[in-house]
C-alpha cells in the first residue's frame, strides 16, 4: 500500500512533492489510488524529542542574550549590548592606565554622565551581576531539559511526558 505523507500544502511520496490542488494529475491520481484502498494518507511525523529540545534551548539562549543586552541600573539605564560592554572594557583600561581620568560618558539612549573611576566601580559591579543574572537563568533552563532528557534515557519517562514538559520550562527571564 502506497502511503503519502500530509505536510498540510502537499502530499509526498518517495521525495515526490505533489502540492494539493485540484487539477493536479498528480493530486487527483493520489485521491483516487487513497477512494480505492490502494494508498493512505499519513500525517507528517513531528519533530523529535531532541528537536524540541534543541528549540528550547535555542530560544532560552536568545531570551538570554535578550536580557543581557536590554541593559541595566544604576541611577540611571546603562547599554548592555556588544558594544556597550567593548566600551566598558575599553575605559576600564583607561582608568588603570588613568586613574584620576574623567569623561561625558553615553550610559544609554539620550542619557549622559559624568564618568569617573568611583562610578565605573558601580557601573562594572552592576553590570556584573546583572550579566551573571543571565547566564545563571539560562544555566537553570538548561538544566531543567537536560533533566527531562535524562528521565527519558532512564525510563522514567515517556517521549510523550517529557515533549510536555519540555515545553513547560519558561522562556521567559523571571
């Protein structure tokens, strides 16, 4: 028996794409060979566990990165972002070489300080912890999927169960 997979825009058979139209020889050919019993017509298998995993973790590494670049506060908002953060290694090597040096500093959008050593001290402890706050959530997610995938790999959990509870680990940096 022939057996066509339903992607929901076409059916396939042996790597042959037939799209779902009416008129289609092919199309009309499949529906008459599935009216006469000679064929069926199989949903697409979904992805598999460690695909929906792989996807899970892609998207707590982006909600990651999301928050470690959104900024943080110490006064005022401070840029986060890949350049902020080039920056600020940039004039902590300023101060070593500069102690007393002092700037108009852009801390974000339309905000302007007066940069000195005493609130680049503040400025780096903030954005440290604000970073390791990041890394520290996604390190958490990513535990919770590996521990589903362990309960799988040890049988005390079914693919279905752990697809459920793959999908119930948060995304979203509390």
């Amino acid at each position: 028996m022939l057996q066509y997979i339903d992607d929901g825009d076409s059916l396939t058979l042996d790597g042959m794409c037939i799209p779902k139209d009416p008129g289609n020889r092919h199309y009309d050919e499949a529906l008459a060979a599935v009216e006469a019993g000679e064929a069926e017509i199989l949903p697409a298998p979904g992805p598999t566990l460690d695909e929906v995993a792989a996807g899970k973790r892609a998207s707590i590494q982006a909600e990651k990165c999301r928050v470690r670049d959104n900024g943080f506060v110490v006064g005022v908002l401070w840029d986060s972002d890949q350049s902020a953060r080039t920056s600020y290694l940039e004039l902590a090597l300023r101060f070593q070489v500069e102690p007393g040096f002092s700037t108009r500093w852009k801390a974000s959008a339309g905000v302007w300080v007066e940069m000195n050593a005493a609130l680049f001290a503040q400025v780096q402890a903030a954005g440290t912890v604000h970073m390791q706050a990041a890394f520290t959530w996604q390190e958490a997610r990513d535990a919770e999927v590996s521990a589903i995938l362990a309960a799988v790999a040890a049988g005390t959990m079914t693919d279905a169960e752990a697809r459920t509870a793959v999908e119930a680990v948060s995304t979203q940096f509390e």
